[in-house]
C-alpha cells in the first residue's frame, strides 16, 4: 500500500511471490465504502493465519494514521477470521525504526484484545542521525589507504559473492546455507534494484568480504555480510562496515540496521555477537511476535 508510511518493499507482492511455493498465501484487504483501507500480508497453516513466517516482519499496515481507522480495521479483520473459523493470528510487529511515521497503535490493540507476546529479538541499529559511539576498537581499524591492495567496490553482481564468499563460509561454518538461494536473491535484485545493493571488498580480484544490503525508508539493513579467513587478519569486514555506516550517514540516512543476535524466540542472545555489534554504536531495538488467539 503506497499511501502508508509504515510499509517497506519486503511487503510488496512482488517481493513476496518469490517463495510463494513455501507458503499459502492468505493476504487480506479490507475496504472502507469500497476504498482499500489497509492489507494484511499473511499465510495460513493448520488453521492459524500470520503475518508472516517468510518475512521478517508483517502486520496490518493502514492507509490511515488515526488510531480510531486502525482499530477499525483491526476488528473488521478480527471479526472475518472468526467467521472463517480461523484459530489464531500471529503478527510480527514492523519496527519503529523502519516506520516512516511510527505508530505503536496495533501494539496497544494487540494487548487490548488479549494478544499474548510469544518472541522477541533483539535488533541492533545504528542511529546515523547524530553522533556514532564507536567503541576504541572500531576507531583503531585501519582505512583502506593503509591497505592499497584492498578495493571497495560497489556491484550490480552478485553471483560473486554468493560463490566464492557466502555459500561456503556459510557451509564449513555453520553447516547451513543462506536463506535466498542466489536465483532468489538475483530475482529480487531485478525487481528492486534501488533497495538490494551489494559492496564487496578484494584484492587482486578476490573478493575478501562482502555486505548485501536491503536499503528502504532511510534505513539500511546488512542482509548478508561474511568474511573469508585470509580477510579476518586485516579486519576487512569491519573496514567494510565503518566504511558503509560513514557513507550513509553522509547520505542523510537515518538507521543502519546490524540485524539480530537473539535465537529461539528470544529465548536467549549471542554475548560476543552481540558485544560485536554494539561496538559499531548500535542499541537494540525489539522485534515483538503477538500471538492472539480467536
């Protein structure tokens, strides 16, 4: 919905359909006097609807500012998946930072109706908006004018490092490989080439370390970001991250966005990946997971 200030292009259609095979969709729309008032990105399994497990976040996002629109919305949107005999609605909240004009209102009628917080991560973000507390750590990484082998590139390309860097730091690492296969990644790039972009570092044409970035509503999200070993000993990645944080920030660029260092729901959080982020300047911020059941 292009109207709505708290949209981002991971909830396009178009973003959406690449795994379209995973999930059954069951995306909503609710009309006011035959006018769109808000949508509901969502998918159905075992008789529960949410919003959504193949994305990082979703919820009902409103044409409408105004709490009383919104809480209108929501219970017409309650009202029909009582009436279709759904079980349960699940959504995960978008995050402040990513909302052009936050709005904490479904929050708030989440809790009113006796939704129950089932996860929460925690979100590291860069406030690129005033000045970056950059542990001594960071500030002692050398530039690349120390390092005249290295280059920072900035490609259209990223079968590069998906090959040579991602797919198999991620494979002898963790045993696992990343969550967009390449085709997926490519395809979405081709659709949303503004909000996909991808910086690599190399030397002599060896790409050392790369960032996929997912850039929309003046944030900047590292997707993807890994390192080969021969780059961990000139801290190339982190020369990388410095180097993209000073970028946007000169660009006017509100947040850059580390991702998540809690697993199981939240269950508990990584320490040292977690003391890792943090010591760029970021603060979590939560992404909550509302569960309520109908």
């Amino acid at each position: 919905m292009t109207a709505s200030k708290n949209a981002t292009f991971l909830l396009h259609r178009d973003f959406m359909e690449y795994h379209s095979s995973r999930f059954e969709d069951y995306s909503l729309m609710i009309l006011k006097k035959d006018q769109l008032a808000a949508i509901l990105p969502a998918h159905i399994k075992e008789g529960e609807v949410y919003s959504h497990n193949g994305l990082t976040y979703g919820g009902l996002i409103c044409k409408s500012r105004y709490t009383t629109d919104i809480d209108e919305c929501f219970q017409a949107l309650i009202d029909y998946l009582k009436v279709e005999k759904i079980t349960a609605l699940s959504i995960k909240v978008i995050p402040s930072f990513l909302q052009e004009q936050y709005s904490s209102a479904l929050e708030y009628l989440l809790f009113q109706k006796g939704a129950s917080l089932v996860s929460r991560d925690m979100n590291f973000v860069v406030n690129l908006k005033g000045e970056i507390p950059f542990h001594r750590t960071k500030r002692k990484v050398p530039d690349f004018d120390n390092h005249p082998t290295l280059t920072l590139k900035k490609t259209e390309d990223l079968a590069g490092f998906w090959n040579q860097v991602l797919i198999p730091v991620l494979q002898e690492t963790y045993g696992s490989a990343p969550v967009h296969s390449l085709e997926e990644i490519t395809l979405l790039k081709e659709r949303f080439p503004g909000n996909i972009v991808q910086y690599n570092i190399e030397s002599d044409d060896t790409i050392l370390a790369g960032i996929t970035l997912f850039i929309d509503n003046g944030v900047v999200k590292s997707q993807y970001s890994t390192v080969l070993k021969e780059g961990k000993e000139q801290r190339v990645l982190e020369q990388l991250y410095l180097a993209l944080i000073h970028e946007y920030k000169n660009l006017g660029y509100s947040y850059f966005d580390f991702g998540t260092t809690t697993m199981e729901g939240g269950s508990y959080y990584n320490q040292g990946l977690t003391r890792y982020k943090e010591e760029f300047g970021s603060t979590p911020m939560n992404l909550d997971h509302y569960r309520l059941a109908l």
